[in-house]
C-alpha cells in the first residue's frame, strides 16, 4: 500500500443461527436438501400469511451480544427493508433498524501494535434471502427458496479496521466465537457465515472518512483478506491518477483475487424502512437476559489467562488449546488424572493433534479415554517409553482400544532398556561402525553426538534409554 495512504474498514459479518427451524416460520434450516422443499406458504411470501418470531433465535443473539459486551436493548422491533431480488418473494427482507437488539460492544485482535479492540457499533436479528444460480441453465437464472428466512445475526464493525491483515484477523475470532457459543456452524463454504466489507481510503493524518465501496458476500477468510488488499491498491490507484472514487457495490473473483462493479451503492432511504406491523416489540426481561449470562460457558480469553496462571503453561500453548471449544473439554477431562499440565499440552497440540488430522477426526470424535492419555505421559516420564516411541508406536493402538499403556508397550516390546551391559553392546557397536565420525567429534565436532543416540536408537528398535545411551557415549567418546 502507498505510503502517503492509509485504508478504513468496517465489516458487517451475517452470520446463520444454528436453530432447526426459520426466524418467522417453522420450516427446516437444515443445509443440502433438494431445493425449494423447505418452503412455505410463509416463506414464499404468500399474501395474508402472518410471521411468528423463532425465540431460539432471539436467546443466540442476545448471548452473542454478552459474549461481545453489548448493551441488549430490552424493547427493540422489526422492520421491513423494501427492495426487490427475484430470491426475496415478499419484496421485502425483515430485519431491524433503529432498535438492534444488540449495541456496541467489541471483539479483541492482535494487530501488529498487540491485542486491540475493535468497536462494534450493533449486532441485529433479521432473515436470509433465497439463492439465486446463474451455471444451472444456459438462458435462465434458477431460484432456491430453501435459505430465504434462515435466521441470521449481523455483527457490524464501526469503521475501526485499518488493513486486510486485521479483517483477517477480526472474521478468524468471530468465527471461533460463534462455534464457541454454539450459535452458527462457521462454514464459510456452505455460506453459514459471510462477510461484506465496506473500504475506503484517506491520506494519513486525516480525520474525515473517504467514499466506501462495499464488496459483498465474500465466502472465505482468505476471501476477505484478498478482496480488501485489492480494494485498496486499486481505489489508491483511482485517485492517484487523479480520479475520484465512486460509491458502489462490488463482487469479488476468487479466480482472479479482483473485485467488480456491480451496482451503485443504495443509501438507508433507499429501502424505505419501517416497522412491521405484523411483528409486536420484543420486550427482553433483566432475568431472561441475566438466565442467558449465567448460562455463557467461559470465554477463550477467560480461558488461555486461567491456564497460563493456574497450569505454568505458556501463552502460545494456552491460545493453541483455546482455539477449539472440544480441545478444551477434553484437555480439562485428563487434567483430573495428571498434573504433567505443559507434557498434556505438548501431547495435545503434537502426536494428538497430527493423529485427529491423519484420520479426518475432531476431539469430539477422539476414542482415547482421558485415564489412558494421562497413564501414557506418566510412562514417559518415567522413562520406561521414550515420547518419540510413545507417540508412534503406543498412542494409535491405544487410540483405537481401550487396552492400557504400559500393556500395548510390553505387547509390542517397548519398554526401554536401562540395564547398562545391553547399552553398552549397542553403543561399542555404534561407534565401531563410524570410526571417522568418532575421530571428528574428538577433534571437537561434539554435534556428531545426535548422530551416535540415533545410530543406537535404530540398533536397538527404540528401546535404550537416551539419557542412559547420552551419558555412556559421553563417557567413551571424552576418554
């Protein structure tokens, strides 16, 4: 980016509820079926047909609202926002204006400065469109009504952005927060979670805000990131030749990572808001919103300080394991049977970890009980197992049985050898077999001694002691 410039963004993220049902009627959310078979007379926009709120819907946004310390407006309304999309059968989507149900608030980044907070202005209730495909038929565009009504939440950022990097940043923790909640799956692939950035640009050291362009309906995190850095070399071109930047909406080609025009941009008057006379005010009561705090499971940012003070874990150990709400719940089951809290953390985010993605799992999915993980680091740290041993040999038979540890390492003849004649046998013969490299290493190359262990190691099918191996190398090799 030219250095005479800085960018401003802000970023509206709709995010899809997780109910079973739509916001204002009772037909199916579930993904994937054929289309238009989740409709109804409600749905399709039929005349006299009367919308009933989805209060499922009405509790995730309000926890959301909590977990991102927004002020929840205890009366707030729906409103009919009139444009005309051939996906949108009444004519007009029902959303909230001038009440959101939630307001201000923030969600924490770590920018390049450290962690910062970045500002949101509102989070509001409103339904999905349908979906319009344009590759099914050559002469025709093909509607499906199956997400038209799909509850959503708009999370919207004030203009409190200032890279792609940090829009990358900001849509990675609103997507761990949502599948924290449990509120939204986060697949950006199936479009449960999508995001519009608004991006303008102004010389640094200005105060005013410059003409934004909106670049809509971008469906991956790289998407974002890519969109935005396009967005502000191009407007940054613009205006560099002299040029002036033109208020519009654009798409984004992940094919070509460019943007294009495909409208100029509506203003709020042009969609003539006003309430919907077939929904009453949403009246939020102090208990119900308090019975939903009380409810909220910890936060990660709650979490990675609690392991960090009460477990000595580091703190890129403690973020790691707060990266995913199953991670944890699984990492607090096994703390109840070892207190080896950094080797569970290394165990976790290591051979476990490597395991789960070998065999397409998640830690909801990991057949290892907690009692068995907690006994395998203690047959390592007793030295009876080495972990490079433990982690290859002993953790994927353990992982698919319910057998114990220390039998699997004896079935299999693991168990390392600490009997100092046996070590000897192998080490005599590891530094007969490289005389040359024994001669370089008393000439001082003392980094030959990983060579010498592994050469054991191999010899001995993993089973000597490598501190044991260690000393006696030491001891023969500096005599």
């Amino acid at each position: 980016m030219n250095g005479k410039y800085e960018a401003v963004i802000g970023l509206e993220v709709h995010a899809q509820l997780s109910t079973t049902s739509k916001l204002f009627c009772g037909d199916s959310t579930t993904f994937g079926a054929e289309p238009n078979t989740h409709v109804s007379p409600i749905t399709l926009g039929h005349p006299g047909t009367l919308p009933r709120v989805n209060k499922k819907a009405v509790e995730y946004a309000v926890k959301m609202g909590l977990a991102c310390g927004c002020e929840i407006e205890k009366k707030n309304w729906f409103a009919r926002k009139n444009y005309f999309y051939p996906d949108l059968p009444k004519g007009y989507q029902i959303s909230q204006h001038t009440t959101p149900i939630c307001k201000g608030g923030s969600i924490k980044i770590k920018s390049g400065d450290g962690e910062r907070s970045v500002r949101l202005n509102r989070i509001h209730l409103e339904e999905d469109a349908g979906k319009s495909i344009h590759d099914i038929d050559d002469r025709y565009t093909c509607i499906d009504l199956n997400r038209a009504g799909t509850p959503l939440i708009e999370i919207v950022t004030e203009p409190d952005i200032y890279s792609a990097e940090e829009a990358w940043q900001y849509v990675t923790e609103i997507r761990k927060l949502v599948r924290w909640l449990n509120i939204c799956d986060g697949n950006m692939e199936e479009g449960s979670l999508r995001c519009d950035a608004n991006v303008s640009i102004r010389l640094k050291g200005e105060t005013r805000l410059g003409t934004k362009v909106e670049v809509k309906n971008l469906n991956s995190i790289r998407n974002v990131k890519k969109a935005i850095e396009f967005e502000i070399d191009r407007m940054i071109a613009e205006v560099e030749a002299g040029n002036s930047i033109k208020q519009q909406t654009r798409s984004f080609d992940a094919a070509t990572d460019t943007t294009f025009a495909i409208r100029d941009k509506e203003e709020a008057n042009d969609y003539r808001y006003f309430p919907d006379p077939d929904l009453p005010a949403l009246v939020l009561s102090e208990s119900y919103i308090q019975a939903i705090q009380n409810a909220l499971p910890e936060l990660p940012a709650v979490l990675i300080h609690q392991y960090q003070q009460q477990y000595g874990l580091s703190l890129y150990d403690a973020a790691q394991l707060c990266e995913d709400k199953a991670m944890v719940a699984y990492f607090s089951k096994v703390i109840q049977h070892t207190s080896s809290y950094k080797a569970l953390a290394n165990w976790m985010l290591g051979p476990i970890r490597q395991y789960l993605n070998e065999h397409a799992l998640d830690f909801e999915q990991f057949r290892l009980q907690p009692q068995q993980l907690a006994a395998l680091i203690l047959l390592v740290e007793s030295g009876q197992v080495s972990f490079s041993v433990a982690a290859t040999r002993v953790l994927p038979v353990i992982a698919e049985s319910n057998e114990a540890p220390m039998a699997i390492a004896e079935k299999l003849q693991l168990l390392q050898v600490s009997d100092a004649s046996e070590l000897e046998k192998w080490v005599d013969e590891a530094l007969t077999s490289m005389p040359e490299k024994v001669a370089e290493y008393k000439k001082g190359k003392k980094g030959l001694i990983g060579l010498f262990v592994g050469d054991v190691k191999k010899r001995s099918k993993g089973k000597a002691d490598p501190k044991l191996v260690t000393q006696l190398l030491e001891t023969k090799l500096n005599n």
